[in-house]
C-alpha cells in the first residue's frame, strides 16, 4: 500500500511497484522478504521493453494498493506462516503532463 502524500501526481516506474499479478521488474536487488533473519530475495523477472508510459500514476490523496505472492521468493513452504518482515522502499517521481 502506498500514499501519495505530495500535492502533485506521483509515478512509479514498472520496477518500482508490482502489476496487477504481482510482477515488479528485475527487483531482486531492492525487494526482499525476510523471515526468520533470513533474507528471500524476489526472483527476478524481466518484463520487457514498454514502448509508453508504462508508470503507475497516482494522484494527491489516493493510494494503490498491490500484492506479491510468496511463491515469488521462492520462500520454502514451512516458512509461509512465519513472521515476516518486506523490505521495500518503492521510489516515487513526479509525473510529466500527459
């Protein structure tokens, strides 16, 4: 979940914020789960070229809210009920004027 707290609509570049299934791209230096002092980091996944503006906008006041599955960080299955800590911090851009 994230706030845009700022007076001016924010981006988030496609490695910035997960899509609608989860995917971020190529995160596996800046997105990590961690469990039991263990860091997971999420595999990584490259999503392609994007030919447009392919940056999640969000505007003052309104947040976007997303999902990761654990499969995605290759956590081992006696793991998935454990504690757990996401280290994250998605960096924001102000958007240009479409």
């Amino acid at each position: 979940r994230l706030v845009n707290t700022y007076p001016w609509t924010i981006c988030l570049l496609p490695e910035m914020w997960p899509n609608e299934f989860g995917v971020i791209d190529m995160g596996s230096n800046f997105l990590i789960l961690v469990v039991n002092d263990i860091q997971y980091p999420i595999v990584d996944i490259y999503m392609g070229y994007c030919g447009g503006d392919c940056s999640t906008r969000v505007k003052p006041g309104e947040e976007v809210v997303s999902f990761i599955p654990y499969s995605f960080f290759n956590l081992p299955e006696e793991l998935i009920f454990e504690e757990k800590e996401l280290l994250f911090r998605p960096l924001t851009s102000r958007c240009r004027e479409l």
